[in-house]
C-alpha cells in the first residue's frame, strides 16, 4: 500500500522535557496512525508538590510541600474522543505533603500515599493525613474510570472508604 499519513509513525527515544514546570521523561514515545493518532509512551517525573499548584489553579487548595513520583505508560488516542479507550499503568506518588485548605484555614500533613493505575482502573492505596491532630487513613477504587470519563462521564463511581484510629470530633467544631 502507498505510504500516507495512515500508516505513517513518529518514534522518540530518551525524551525530556518540562511540562507546567514539572520536569518530565520518557524513554520511548510512538505515535502510529497520523490520521487518528494513537500514543504509546512510559512517562516518568520527580517534582516538588507545590510546583503543582499552577496547574491546578485552585484558590481553596495550595500545596505547601513535599514531593511527588510519577511512573506510568500510557496507551490511547492523542486526541480526546469517545471511540477509542485509553490505558494507563503504573503510579503516581505523594510524600511528605503539606497541603492547606484555604477557605478553613485548615492543613493537612504528612500527606502519603499512591494512586494506581491499571488498564482503566484507579485505586487510591493508602492515601493517609494528619488533619487537625487526626490521622486519616483512605482507600478508594474507580473500576473503568478512564474509560467512562470519555464516554459517560455520569456513570463514573468512586468507592472511597475513610479511616481514623482515633477521632477528635472537637477539632472538627
């Protein structure tokens, strides 16, 4: 068959690049199909949490410290759409945080925990906190949300389970 944009490919290898301020690599990037591109790429990042705040341009939620890993590999269309799935694998990473919830005035520390993907699956791992003296502990998994964030977004649901050994009521008051 003749040679076009359909059967077309774009190979990148040892790639990085800062993206929002976040520092990020990638040993291998494909990009096949230039018609309907389809990305295939690991993605790896190290950054300081409260270089996320630009990109989350939230004026209640200000990351104050501690750091953040990211190892994934992410398999999907480039361009959003409700056709093709995407899969992502691998981990994102929060250590040592300090987060602040400006309209309470209220922090949270020792923010520790992980996220994991899995095909279209997200399960929260351990996600724990130390709020107003409490320590919190949280679990959560979304069972095909990557895929239902693109074609129904409604039907997306997280199970979130919250957990505290011991819980002052009175610093919540």
């Amino acid at each position: 068959s003749a040679h076009d944009d359909a059967n077309s490919q774009i190979t990148l290898n040892h790639f990085s690049a800062k993206w929002n301020e976040l520092p990020v690599r990638s040993n291998n990037i494909n990009i096949l199909n230039l018609v309907t591109p389809l990305l295939t790429c690991d993605l790896q990042s190290s950054f300081s949490l409260s270089d996320l705040n630009t990109l989350l341009g939230s004026e209640a939620i200000e990351l104050k410290s501690g750091t953040g890993t990211i190892d994934l590999v992410y398999k999907g269309p480039l361009e959003k759409n409700t056709q093709s799935n995407s899969f992502i694998n691998g981990n994102v990473a929060f250590h040592d945080g300090t987060l602040l919830y400006a309209p309470r005035n209220v922090e949270m520390k020792n923010v520790n925990g992980k996220l994991i993907f899995k095909n279209s699956d997200v399960f929260v791992e351990s996600l724990q906190c130390v709020v107003l003296n409490n320590k919190i502990v949280m679990n959560g998994t979304a069972h095909n949300l990557l895929t239902l964030m693109n074609t129904q977004p409604n039907k997306a649901s997280i199970n979130w389970n919250i957990y505290s050994p011991s819980l002052n009521l009175a610093s919540f008051i």
